[in-house]
C-alpha cells in the first residue's frame, strides 16, 4: 500500500458533481467533513430537492490522490438566492478521506489584511491560487467580507473559486483558514469578492466548533447576537451613536472616551448595539430590513471593529488574553501584549466597555489601556473606552463622548440655529487642523498637541437641547464652541510657526549651498562635513528644529567665514 503524502495545505479539495465536472472548492476539515458553498452544491445537482444527492470531493494536494463521494450533512444547507448572506454546507464523506488531517479555522479580524485562495476556474480544473486584500465591508447589509484585487494582471477570484478556505498571509494569523469564498465580482476592470468569516459560519453551523478556534470579536453585553431594542428611539443614544459610527467609519484615528452612566443613565445599550451592526456573528440574526431600515449613521460597515470587550468584573491578565487570542498576538505579560498591539498592521479597533468597573481598574489603566490611549493616533489604532464614572485624571484621550448636560447661563438666550451654525464651523475648524496635524504634527520634535475634538459632543448635546428650545444649555454649548475655537486656533498658529521656521531653514540651508558651491565646488570636503548632519536634521522625523538651527547656523557660519578671508 503506498504511503500517504500531501502538501502543507491538504485541506484544499475540489467539489465535483457526479461526472467529475468541477463546480467549486472546498476546505477538508477531517477525514468525514468538507466545508463548501450551499450555492456549489446547488450547482452540482445535490441541493435538497437537487436531481441527485451526491457530489464528489477530489483531493489536489495529496499523493497519492484521492476521490469520496459526499451528501449534505442533514440542516447544514444554507443559501438566501440573491442576497448576502450565508451560502455554505457541511458534507459528510460516505467514506474516510484517508488523509488524517485536521483543519481548524480561526475567528480573526477581517477589516484588513491579506488572504490568498486556491480555486478551480473552468481554465484550470487542477487549480490556481489568487491573493486578495481584506477590506471589511461598507455594507449596512448582509454577511459577507468584502476582497479586493491586490493588483491588475495577476490571477483573480472567478467561478470555480466558491467554497475555496481564505487563508490569511503575513500577520499573526498566516497560514490559517479564516472563512471561504463565497462569490465573485467583475464589472468591466472593476474585480472584487466575497467571503464568509468563520464567525457568521459558526452561526449557522455550530456543530464545526470544534473546528473552530480564536475569540470572538463581541464580548460586549450580557447577552448574545440580538441588537437592543428601544435605543434609537432616546435622542440621546441615537446622537451618540451617530457621532461614534460617524468616527469609526471614517480615516480617524485615536482614542474616544464614552459615557455610560452618570445623570443621565443613558447606560451602553446604544454601544452594544453599535457593535453588534459590525460583528460577523450578530449579523446571522439581525434582517436586512432591520439593518437598512435604521436612520443614518447607526450601522457600521461589517468587521469595522475588530474587537470588543467588557472589562466588568474582570483583571488586566483577563483582558490581555482575550487580546492575544483575539489577535493572534505572541503573548507575554500586559506590557508586552500592549507593546504587540501598538506594532500590529493594520491597525486594529478595540472598543472596551466598564473601564472603572474592571476588578483592578487602575492596573488596568496604568498597564494596558493608558499608554493605548496615549498612542493610539500616532499608531493608527482607533480605541474606545467606555466608562460608567468620570475617567480618571491624565487619560489621553482624542474625542469624548460625555453625555453630561452642559450648564449654561439662564438669563442668555441663544437660538438653536445660531448654535447649529457655530458648532458647524468648529467641526470644519477641527476636520481643518487634524489635517495639518497628520501632515505636519508628528513630523516635529515637542510640536503642539491637537486638542481633543469637541465638536462631536457638542452636537450630541445639541441634538438633545434643541427638542426643548428654549434651553440654558444651549447658551453652554455655544460657548464651548467658541471656547474650542480658540484651543484650535493656537495650536495652529503654534503648529504653522514650527513649518514656517522648517521651511526658512530649509531654504536658508539650500542658500548657502548653492553660493559655497559656485565659489568652492561641490567637492569641499570641510563644508560638506558640516552640510550633511544640517540637512539629516531638518529631514529626520521627528524633527527637533533647535538641534537643527544650531547646525544650519554652524554651517552658514563656516560658509560666511570662508568667504571672509577669501578662501577658495
């Protein structure tokens, strides 16, 4: 008998039906089960009610090769016709594969990244491999994971590629099967895919757990799957839902403090329910009339948070494993799964609820959640962090989302539009200075810090004071605009003034240059000695203008002195 051999990846199986004709791809998850798309099955006739109950599973990785015959495993059929939403089945080998593997797929985030897939198009019955960019989705419906073509002219996802595993490559999780394509896309050049995220199949399938591995991206709440209910209808919790997904759907980036409990017992309802709009599993049990019959920005895109935790009741050991099963991450103590989780690409979104309630909250603080704070715009890393009380002295934070009523001056009156207006402009003054603080801030050496944005809360609080105009409130919320002006105001003057004298440097260096050039050449040795460490210093980020002034003047110094005496 010969010896059984396959490849590092002998869970990739083609889906034939009865004839042999390929109809798609699968993932062999033992010697019995192969996972595959419910519309694949279609295809090859053995749908329920299908002209025939049989596919047939041809290995592609193994030596030597082999052939099984399948049904569908009974309740494991799952296809909505022309929607996005599950499409897979799990089929039962009427005998062993024989291969002795073991396949495990992993929940992993699926707002960025690559995978690489190993399809059957009509041109390559043997197969063919394509990569793909993970992209998340910008859908407020269905269950699918958008892939993006990585580049034109290389193999790409078509028919034959359905049910084909979606295994990531590079990052923490490479190597592993995190979901299955479930279709493709072409519109003229435009190319792009679906797949389905472990996670939302283990929802349909959940007798493959122990197939399963990694955490889940939701453990917010108390309960599981739903969205709660009577939140949008609270014109406090829907504005600020409205303000957190307008963060968390655009390029921001940084740390969001939220309330949750004071005066207003507004309580997370409304931040378990917004997580749950982007969590692959959640998804299964939310309709697609629920999702785009909600008012506008409620609904995040799917996976657009990679991960949410409660820290109720919980240590800074509980929290920092979730994190390294969640992301795949090496492990280690808090400090070093912090230090991990800044490093990670893409940057991840993690939003945690109950900060002040965890059982050590200032273990938690001082160890894992303040330096994330403090670094998370300079990484890319979108955090928030939901706390019940006051947040402790010294967070940095880059946005809060207090729901506290603001105190105003009863004997002023200030209508709601002249406060829409003015809180309009100071959202155009901040969408202004984040720019220059993206392009320029983190360029300089001690450069000044961006105030955190107040715009967001001041129209949650708007959205509230307005329904009972006249308000006193009001008057508060304009002068915090006016108030927040000006905080935006230096800083741009502080952040322009640093480019300013950047650039005069710069351009005084270049100056001088060009004049010891044309009078001592460009081969001086001496002048290009103290040229060099100039020029490194006004390019080296961060950029520390003093050290840089001091060697631009040594340098002009030299130049002015060479000519002084004649030199040359």
């Amino acid at each position: 008998m010969a010896l059984h051999h396959h490849s590092d990846r002998p869970w990739r199986v083609r889906v034939d039906d009865q004839e042999g004709t390929p109809c798609g791809a699968g993932v062999l998850l033992d010697n019995r089960h192969v996972l595959t798309c419910a519309h694949v099955v279609r295809y090859a006739g053995a749908a329920p009610g299908g002209t025939t109950s049989r596919v047939r599973i041809s290995s592609v990785a193994c030596r030597p090769e082999w052939s099984r015959t399948a049904c569908v495993a009974p309740g494991t059929w799952v296809h909505e016709h022309g929607t996005q939403r599950g499409d897979v089945a799990l089929l039962e080998l009427d005998e062993p594969a024989g291969c002795g593997i073991r396949t495990r797929l992993w929940k992993a985030p699926i707002s960025g990244g690559t995978v690489q897939v190993y399809g059957f198009p009509q041109h390559a019955p043997f197969g063919m491999g394509a990569d793909a960019r993970l992209a998340g989705s910008g859908h407020r419906q269905g269950e699918w994971g958008l892939l993006n073509r990585m580049r034109e002219g290389v193999p790409w996802i078509e028919p034959g590629y359905s049910g084909a595993g979606a295994m990531a490559v590079g990052g923490e999780f490479s190597g592993h099967v995190i979901g299955i394509v479930v279709a493709d896309y072409v519109n003229g050049d435009e190319k792009a895919a679906w797949m389905l995220p472990t996670e939302t199949i283990l929802r349909y399938l959940p007798a493959i757990e122990e197939f399963t591995g990694g955490d889940r991206n939701d453990e917010l709440g108390p309960s599981r799957g739903e969205l709660p209910a009577d939140v949008l209808g609270d014109p406090l919790r829907l504005a600020l839902t409205q303000e957190l997904t307008r963060l968390l759907d655009s390029g921001w980036s940084g740390t969001a403090v939220v309330g949750t409990g004071g005066t207003t017992a507004v309580g997370d309802s409304w931040l378990v329910r917004l997580v749950r709009t982007a969590d692959p599993a959640a998804r299964v049990g939310v309709t697609d009339a629920e999702l785009t019959g909600s008012p506008g920005d409620t609904v995040l895109g799917l996976g657009t948070i990679d991960a949410a935790y409660d820290a109720r009741g919980r240590s800074v050991g509980d929290f920092a494993g979730y994190l390294t099963r969640r992301f795949g991450l090496p492990g280690g103590d808090p400090h070093e799964v912090r230090r991990q989780l800044l490093r990670r690409r893409p940057p991840a979104c993690l939003v945690v609820g109950g900060v002040d309630r965890a059982r050590d909250p200032e273990a938690l603080m001082e160890e894992l959640l303040g330096q994330l704070a403090a670094r998370a715009r300079s990484r890319g890393l979108r955090l928030v962090l939901g706390f019940e009380g006051t947040p402790p002295p010294g967070l940095s934070y880059d946005v809060s989302l207090d729901p506290e009523p603001l105190h105003g001056d009863a004997a002023r009156s200030v209508g709601a539009t002249e406060v829409q207006a003015a809180v309009g402009q100071l959202a155009a003054q901040e969408e202004a200075a984040s720019a220059l603080q993206l392009e320029w801030g983190v360029r300089f050496f001690a450069a000044p810090r961006l105030p955190p944005l107040a715009a967001p809360r001041l129209r949650v609080r708007l959205a509230v004071a307005r329904a009972t105009e006249p308000n006193p409130e009001l008057s508060a919320i304009h002068d915090r605009a006016a108030d927040a002006h000006a905080a935006l105001t230096r800083f741009e003057h502080g952040l322009r003034r640093l480019i300013t004298a950047h650039e005069d440097l710069t351009t005084s260096l270049e100056l001088h240059r060009v004049r010891a050039a044309r009078y001592f050449g460009d081969e001086d040795r001496p002048l290009a000695e103290r040229h060099a460490p100039a020029a490194r210093a006004l390019q080296t980020e961060p950029i520390d203008l003093a050290a840089a002034r001091e060697l631009v003047r040594r340098y002009i110094d030299e130049v002015n002195r060479r000519f002084e005496e004649g030199d040359g």
